[in-house]
C-alpha cells in the first residue's frame, strides 16, 4: 500500500469543509482514532477492506498511546498559554503531532492485509460502530452520512470521488 498516496488523501479530506470538527468531536466523543477512521474511508474508496480492524488497532496502539496522545495532551496543554515562547512550542509540537500521526499511517499501511469490498462505505462503517465505540447504531450512522457529504465521497463501488 502506498503510504505516500495515502497520506494525500487523509491531508485532502480532513482539509474539507466539516471534515475535521466532525472527526474532532468523535475523537473526543468516544476516543475515535482519526486516522484510522480516514484510513478506512481511504481503503473503501479503493474498493478494498481490511481483513480485520482489531489487529490494525493492535498495529498502531502502542503508536497511538505512547507518541501520539502525549503529544496532543502537551498540545492542548499549551493551548492556554499566554507567552509567545509557549506558542512557538505549541506550534512545534502540533507539527511534531501531524508527523506522528503521518507515521501512524505508514504502520497502518504495512500492517493492512487486505479483502474486495464491494460497498465504499463498509471499511469505515465496520469501524465506527457501536461494536467499537459508545455510541448508538443511529449516531454511528449519522456521523457516517454527514463525513460522506462533506467529504463528497461517492458511496457507489466504483464512483471513487464526487466530481
């Protein structure tokens, strides 16, 4: 899999209009990994799905846990500092984040086996489920059906897309 093209389309749709508050508010919500859900938006596309979920979370937790997190809590953290050395920091380590977070997508990538999915939107549908998150299958779906839109992804199998 090609992390580089990936990574182009993880950058491509969470820049969409209502993509990031959306992902955002489920990452606070229910500690919904960003990534990977894009992750699963980007494998639909292609017409695949992973083989299994669970063993692509294994995959990345120790990532996730131990670099990730850590780097958003200082972020946040900083958020409130009112110095500019602190907002030159805060900077620094929100870039040091996105670079972890690109480094999580390449060990999704080596990690991924892969199967046909012939429904777009299966990958990231047998994600955000109540099965996973503390969430009701109706707020499942409609956080799905609100990132499609705002993501214009086609749900057709082979539409890739939105024109």
């Amino acid at each position: 899999m090609n992390a580089e093209e990936v990574w182009a389309f993880t950058v491509e749709m969470y820049g969409r209009d209502g993509v990031a508050p959306l992902c955002l508010e489920l990452q606070e919500r229910c500690d919904l990994d960003v990534n990977m859900l894009l992750f699963m938006f980007y494998l639909g596309q292609k017409g695949q799905a992973p083989h299994s979920i669970s063993a692509l979370e294994n995959a990345v937790r120790d990532w996730r846990e131990q670099v990730i997190v850590p780097l958003r809590n200082t972020r946040r953290f900083l958020r409130n500092a009112d110095w500019s050395s602190a907002q030159k920091l805060r900077g620094k380590v929100k870039n040091d984040e996105v670079a972890a977070e690109r480094i999580e997508q390449e060990l999704l990538c080596k990690a991924v086996e892969t199967i046909p999915a012939g429904d777009p939107m299966a990958p990231a549908r047998a994600y955000l489920s109540p099965t996973r998150f503390k969430l009701s299958q109706s707020e499942c779906d409609a956080a799905l059906e609100q990132l499609c839109a705002c993501m214009k992804l086609s749900s057709k199998a082979q539409g890739g897309l939105i024109a």
